[in-house]
C-alpha cells in the first residue's frame, strides 16, 4: 500500500509537471534571452574598448546563469525519487543541522531563534537528509514571510509522550498565512516567480513527510504561522520485526 501511495504521489507530481512545462519553458526562456542581450552588449562594449561596461554585462549574465541553475535545481528536487534509506533519526540532531545549514541567512535577516531542544534523544522513523531538506524548506519559508515584519523569531519545539507520534513545530512572527488549504500545492507560491518562490518546497516537504510515513500541516496562530511534522517514534521492536 505503501509503495503504491508513493507512486500514486510521484504520479501526481509528474502530471502537474506535465502542466506546467510550458511555464517553465518560458521561466527558463526569459533569461536566456536576457543572456543573448548581455554577451552582444560586452561583445559591442569590448569593442569601443570600455572595459567597465564589459563587465558589468558579464555580471549580469553571471546572475542570470545562477537563476536558471536555480529554477532547474528546484525542479530536480520536485521529481526526484530520493532512495536514502529509512532508519532511526534523533530530530535534534536534525534540527541541529538545518540551523547550521540557515546560519547565514537567520543572520543576515536578524531572525532570532529559539529552540527549546530536549535534554534527550527524541529517536523518530525517517530518512535524515529528506527531514532536513523539509526543515530547510520550513525556515526558508518563515524568513521569507518575516521579510516585513518588526519582530523575526522562529520559535522550534518538540512534544513527545510515549505512544504518540512525536511532534516538531516551527512557529514565526510573520504575517500568517494567506490561504492555508492551498500551501501544499504543487506550483501554489504568492512570491515573485523568477525569484526564490516556486511553490515547490511544501509539496516537496509533504511528499516526504508523507513517505516516512508521517504528516506535515500548516496553520495560522494568530500571531504568525505554525508548521508541524508529526512521525512515528522510532520503535525497536517493531523494526526487527518487520
Ligand atoms: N511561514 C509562512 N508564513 C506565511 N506564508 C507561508 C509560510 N510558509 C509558506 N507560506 C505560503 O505558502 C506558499 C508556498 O510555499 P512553498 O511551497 O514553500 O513555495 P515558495 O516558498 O516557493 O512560495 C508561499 O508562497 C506562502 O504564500
Ligand atoms: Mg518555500
């Protein structure tokens, strides 16, 4: 059931591919015409032998280049079938990681963090690369939707009672979200295409969560927005069973 609810999930993600190739051929289009535009304007700078003007061209297409590796490095991510094994993953150490991973960009926002990390391993089913590409996603999110807002904190914490799943939570002090029940869709962003926005990293993040057998949901506090994951404890037992 399991494997097929994941092709079921790889299926959907390659039809909305499918729909959307004819935007993505002209996302990748722009720059490439702006790339064309650039090399003939320092191919003519060159040659009235302005060197300044050369280069600033050059740059140009430098930073065109990289939006074009961006958006193809996104749409990698999207229709990948990750194969990292599954095990037992301690989440703070998971968390751990994506912080280090968000250092410069939590600085140079001036995001303050506060992660109340249990004294504990908190062990829980899942593929730790996959888990922390969702976290990444989640505080990339929270600093993009804090951009305006006098207060940035990101506050993370972690419930666990024995038998229940345990459950991460990522709370922000930014505007909320505009419309919840559409965040999870494929392509859903209210960001400037052609910038960081693609509307790809939740579906992404909920495919995985979903292939560990977890979910991810995301609301609204009042004072900001709130993501949780909740996954299954890791169970030895279980697991030599199986
Ligand atoms: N922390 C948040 N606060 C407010 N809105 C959010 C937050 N996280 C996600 N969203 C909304 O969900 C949309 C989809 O997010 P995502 O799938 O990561 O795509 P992207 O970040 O490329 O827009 C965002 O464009 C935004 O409107
Ligand atoms: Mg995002």
């Amino acid at each position: 059931l399991r494997r097929a609810q994941a092709e079921l999930v790889q299926a959907g993600k390659l039809s909305a591919l499918g729909k959307m190739s004819a935007g993505i051929s002209h996302e990748l289009n722009q720059p490439l015409m702006a790339i064309r535009q650039f090399t003939s304007n320092a191919a003519a700078f060159l040659h009235r032998d302005a060197p300044d003007r050369a280069a600033e061209n050059l740059a140009r297409i430098d930073e065109m280049a990289h939006r074009m590796s961006r958006i193809i490095r996104n749409l990698r991510a999207f229709v990948r079938n990750e194969n990292e094994p599954m095990g037992r993953v301690d989440i703070r150490a998971v968390v751990d990681a994506a912080l280090d991973m968000m250092t410069e960009r939590l600085r140079k926002d001036e995001i303050t963090v506060d992660w109340t990390r249990p004294p504990q391993p908190v062990f829980v089913q899942g593929g730790e690369v996959r888990l922390g590409q969702v976290l990444v996603n989640l505080m990339t999110n929270a600093a993009d939707a804090m951009r305006e807002s006098p207060e940035r904190r990101i506050a993370i914490t972690v419930e666990h009672a024995d038998g229940a799943p345990v459950r991460l939570s990522l709370r922000d002090t930014g505007p909320g979200i505009d419309e919840p029940d559409k965040i999870f869709d494929p392509f859903y962003t209210t960001k400037d295409v052609g910038g960081e926005g693609m509307g790809l990293g939740l579906s992404i993040s909920y495919g995985l969560v979903q292939s560990f057998g977890g979910r991810i949901t995301g609301s609204n506090t009042g004072s900001g927005a709130e993501f949780t994951i909740e996954l299954d404890q890791w169970n030895d037992a279980r697991e030599s069973a199986a």
